[in-house]
C-alpha cells in the first residue's frame, strides 16, 4: 500500500489530490491547521506549518509527500524535515514562475522570475521560484507541477466561473465582455490535475495546462450552456481600464481577460504534459459542472473576482452612451 502524506489535503486542490490517492487504495495522512476536515479515508494530523517541530509528528518513512505551499519557508522547512524519508516528492507550483508573460508558446525551459529572498516583501511568483529551489534538493525523485488557470466546481477563486454566472444571470439582457480578437483562454481542471499529481512514476517539470483556445469559443460555450438570449457587448481594454475594470482577477474584473502584452500566459506549449499523460475535460462537459455548481452557490453571492450585475449594468450604459 502506498503510504502518502499530503502538506494540506484540506484545500480546494489538495482536498481533490487526497480522494484521489485514497481512490486509488492509498493510505493518505493531511497534515493541515484549521477546522476543516480532511477527505473520508484520509487521516488528518493537524498542525501548523510555522512551527517546524510540527513534522516531528510524521516521523516515519513516506512512498510520497504532496506539496501546494506557495511560502519557501514551509517548503524549506518540510524538505529538511522529511526529505531524507520521501521516496518520491510532488511539489505543485505554478506557470507564474515564468518571468516573461509575452513569449507565445513557451515551455518549461523557459526564463523564471528571481526568486525570492528572507526578508523580501511577500511575491507570490517569487515565494514559488524559491521554493521549487528547495525542492530541488531532493534531487531526481521529485515531480514539479506547474498548473496554469485551475478551474472546476467549487473554485475559491471565481474567476472561471464568473462567466457561467454572467451569462445566466442576465437571461436576456446584455453581458459585457472584453474585446477578445487574438485572445486565448488556457485552463486545466482540479480534477485533470489531482489525477496528473498522484502518478509517482513522473519526475522532473510539467506545465500542466490544456491547450490554448480563442476566448470568443469559450465564452460562446458558457453563452450556449446558459441558453443566454442577450446582446454581448464588447469594450476595448482602453475602455475597461479607464473605466476602472480589472483584468484577470479581483474585484470589479473581468476575469480571463488579458491585455495582449499578457499574451504568454494563455498560449504555453501543454507538449510535455500531454505526453507525460495529462488529460484535458472537453469545455462543454467542464462548463456544464461549472454552471451547475455556480448555480447551487448563488449566482448573485460575493465573489472574489468579477463585477456585480449592478456595476455590469451600469458600465453597459456607459458604453452604450459613448
């Protein structure tokens, strides 16, 4: 029996990761703090990844240890505590590692942001840089996963789903949307990652990404799937940004929406994943879970990235008055 230790296991992701293992016949042990409870067959040890005598709790050998931290501290920390008992390591990064955003097509050879240092101001990218050096330690039996855009029901983020809501939220009113000539959306699903993260035959480094796929397909997809009966409206990213609109994430955004300097990020090369046996869910299945978790979560609730229906209103009039 493969014995696994999942740094987290709690989590949207890891959470996914951990019933995936105990699927799979594994026996599965969370280390994570907080009141959440793990997956039904793990067990959950709980501690806090501050304190490094925390690992003392997990003093014995393991088949495989699983990763998400994006602190190098945590990261640092549990490779010298564990990783003279790891058989193999799994530390899930991320393609925002990658230090040029405007390379179409790149791969996992290319150029990384500095990484970060004590006592630098916290850099999401950087604090992951640094800590894929940590693991690299470990030396050839450690896994790397870079995920890009991670969607599917239940994503604390809301940037993906934000599109499901929109469109069935308006029914026949209009939906605004970015200009979206050139543009590409690039995602893969928690469930397609979790299964790509506990095969422990893969080492080295993979973007773990599906393949590029013009915005104006998947927002038609989202448009289909909700049987919206509006106009869509088009602004351009001068538009958005002077009328205080995001991209990507946050609040008052319109998520999947790069400005075309960004172009990099949604057109990466998936070479190495698909061949290394990474899987992509077809749109039209991942759009329908989607809409049906968005809509059991409310599709007027407080989001973390998007815009409410009233500020989207008001920006169409805006729009529509020139």
């Amino acid at each position: 029996m493969t014995d696994v230790l999942i740094l987290g296991g709690t989590g949207w992701l890891s959470g996914r990761i951990a019933r995936r293992w105990v699927a799979q016949g594994a026996r599965v042990t969370c280390l994570a703090r907080g009141e959440r409870a793990a997956p039904d067959g793990a067990v959950l040890v709980r501690g806090d990844r501050d304190d490094a005598r925390t690992y003392d709790l997990l003093d014995r050998p393991w088949d495989e240890v699983v990763d998400i931290s994006s602190r190098a501290d945590h990261v640092r920390d549990a490779v010298d505590a564990l990783g003279d008992r790891a058989a193999h390591w799994t530390y899930i990064s991320s393609v925002s590692v990658y230090a040029d955003a405007d390379v179409d097509g790149a791969d996992e050879t290319a150029r990384l942001e500095a990484p970060a240092q004590d006592g630098d101001e916290y850099d999401y990218a950087a604090q992951k840089v640094a800590a894929e050096e940590q693991v690299r330690t470990l030396g050839e039996r450690t896994h790397i996963i870079r995920p890009g855009l991670i969607v599917g029901a239940g994503d604390p983020s809301d940037r993906f789903g934000y599109w499901a809501a929109a469109f069935d939220r308006a029914g026949s009113e209009a939906v605004l949307v970015p200009r979206v000539a050139g543009r590409h959306v690039q995602v893969v699903e928690v469930d397609d990652l979790a299964a790509f993260a506990t095969n422990i035959d893969l080492t080295g480094v993979h973007d773990a990404i599906g393949d590029p796929t013009p915005l104006d397909e998947v927002l038609d997809a989202f448009r289909t799937a909700t049987g919206h009966g509006g106009d869509v409206r088009s602004a351009s990213d001068d538009w958005l940004e002077a009328h205080g609109v995001q991209p990507w994430m946050g609040e008052r955004s319109l998520p999947l929406w790069l400005p075309a300097e960004y172009s990099g990020l949604t057109t990466r090369s998936n070479r190495a994943y698909r061949a290394a046996g990474g899987t992509q869910t077809p749109w039209a299945p991942l759009i329908a879970q989607v809409l049906e978790d968005e809509r059991a979560r409310g599709l007027d609730r407080s989001r973390r990235a998007g815009l409410t229906r009233a500020d989207e209103r008001a920006l169409l009039a805006e729009l529509a008055s020139g």
